[in-house]
C-alpha cells in the first residue's frame, strides 16, 4: 500500500510540475541545463548590496577567479564587510540595539539549497562562517542566541569585542537624548550587506549578514538570517538577497518571492519591481521605510530596485566592480 501511495503522489506531483511549466511557458530545468551544458553561457557574477559590497565584491570575485566556489565566495566578501569598523551595521562596529550590546543576525545558502544562520549572535567577528559550520555540521537551519554563541566558541571561533568607540559613543548620545524607540534602517549608504555569487561552474550561493537596526529593543531579530526573506538562492533559477526594513521584507518574504517570479518567466530587474510593489500593496509603508533588493538568474542577468531612493548596489561582471544607484518606485 505505501509504495503504490508513493507512486501516486510522484505521478501527481510530475503532472503538476509539468502543468505549470506549461501554463507559464518555460521548460522546468531548460535554462539550468543550457547554462550547465554549454561553457560559453556561463557568466560568473558577484552583486551585492551598498557601497561597501564594492569591497566584498573584490574579495569574493577572487576566490572564484583562483576555482573557488560560489559558496566560499560570498562567504569570504561578506567577512570584508564583517570586518571593516567603518561599516556601522555589519560586524565589527555595528552599532549595538538599546541596552547597548552588539547582535548580528546572518544566513548563508548553496547551490544543493542546504542553508544556515544565527541570530542575535554576540562577540563574533563572522557570524556568516558560525552560519555555514551550522549548515555543515547541525541537522539545523538557525542557531539563536547564548546558544549560537556557544556552539561558535566550541568550534574555534574566539570571543571579541565587537562595540568600537564610535558605535559606544554613538549609543550613549541616542541614551542621552532621550530619542523614544524607533530604530530604522540606515539610510547613510550603511545597511546590510547581501552578496550572490555565480561561479565559473554555473553554481550559485548567497550570504546575508547584519548587525540590525541601530538601538534596536534587545532581542530583535531581522530579515537577515531568516532563508527566503533576507536571501534565497535557487540553482535551476536564480537567487536574491534583500536590505533595509527587515519587518517589511519578512512579512512579504521578498527574496523566495522574487525567485519564484523569476522561475516564472520574470527577468531579474522585472522580479525585484513587483516585489517592492507587491510590499506596497500588501503591507502599511510608513514614511521612514526603505526596502531594496538585487538578484540574479541563472543565465547572469541582474536586477536591483528599491522602494525609495538612495539604495546602491555593488556588481562585478567581466573583469569590471562597479556601483550603482537602483531604480526606485516612489519618492
């Protein structure tokens, strides 16, 4: 009886899948196997998010241009970020939440669709790398917390002091001033950094890393560690990665959305647009909001769009690392 059970639900689920590819006219696997078949459609690519994915990018466009992976690449560009003091939210230096301590939230996804992530990890420089020990070595997808934190210092990880001078004084005058809770995004060209990758196999991964909102409510996490919000990747398709208001981009899982528009015949530029659309008309869009995301398919076309201006992102193709200011929907 079970295995006639199987068989029916392999059948049903193969005429469902084939009703679908047909019903949005593509053929399921056709862009994956051209692009795998065929050497010369391969178009290794790096996106990411804000000014200092220009940074990450260099870094990861490296590990692929020695044979590394996708996977080691986006890991290894978004430790840049991880690292750099300057950078006030991701790593090192992030500003810390409202009782002054400073929590990272990242995730990082592969090609075989395995994922990992922690969440309100504290005095970890790489969270993204305590990400992919947790995909690697857990049955687990997300490790939070004390107990994030404890698992990264039982494989090596070391504790480090993580709130610079700047950020602590930057806490003590938002204390001082007696500002009432309301964190948002960093709109000074400083936000969370995603970063995809294509490598010179045709395998795609993403990583996602964060430090949160500025003076956050202790406790909160964001979009960022959180697979098909923060970052989705699909290899047959595509993968995305997003920035800005983690609470909007986690209400309308905005990266599993634009993926799957694009495995519906969408293009990249054409998927990040009616996701931020598709936020506008689905959730209330107060004045202070800002929401931007980058993706790329299978065949290395891009696509980058923000809810409002300001939003920049970072693309290395063809020997080239350029920024540029997104497309934006409203004012």
């Amino acid at each position: 009886m079970g295995s006639r059970r199987n068989f029916i639900r392999k059948s049903l689920f193969g005429a469902l899948a084939a009703g679908f590819a047909s019903r949005y006219g593509y053929a399921s696997g056709l862009i994956e196997k051209s692009v795998i078949q065929n050497q010369e459609f391969i178009k290794p690519t790096v996106i990411s998010t804000w000014f200092h994915g220009l940074e990450a990018n260099e870094a990861a466009w490296k590990i692929m241009q020695d044979g590394g992976s996708a996977l080691d690449a986006v890991e290894k560009g978004v430790n840049v970020s991880e690292a750099n003091p300057s950078v006030n939210s991701v790593g090192y230096g992030g500003l810390p939440d409202a009782s002054g301590n400073v929590t990272l939230d990242a995730c990082i996804m592969g090609s075989d669709g395995n994922a990992g992530s922690v969440a309100c990890l504290q005095h970890i420089l790489h969270p993204v790398s305590v990400a992919r020990l947790v995909m690697e070595k857990t049955p687990h997808l997300m490790l939070s917390g004390d107990g994030a934190l404890k698992f990264a210092l039982d494989n090596g990880f070391r504790k480090t002091n993580l709130l610079t001078p700047e950020a602590k004084a930057a806490w003590k005058e938002w204390k001082k001033s007696g500002s009432s809770y309301a964190p948002m995004a960093n709109w000074e060209n400083h936000d969370t950094i995603g970063l995809v990758a294509i490598d010179h196999n045709g395998s795609i991964a993403g990583a996602c890393t964060t430090s949160g909102m500025a003076f956050k409510h202790q406790g909160r996490v964001g979009d960022s560690p959180i697979i098909g919000a923060g970052l989705y990747v699909d290899n047959k398709v595509g993968a995305a990665t997003a920035t800005g208001e983690g609470e909007a981009v986690m209400k309308t899982l905005g990266s599993f959305l634009i993926v799957e528009l694009m495995r519906n015949g969408m293009s990249p530029q054409e998927a990040c647009e009616m996701a931020i659309t598709r936020l506008l008309e689905t959730i209330y869009v107060h004045k202070n909001m800002q929401v931007g995301y980058v993706a790329v398919n299978k065949a290395g076309e891009t696509g980058a769009f923000s809810l409002k201006p300001g939003f920049q992102y970072a693309l290395f193709q063809d020997n080239e690392n350029k920024l540029f200011d997104a497309p934006y929907l409203m004012d």
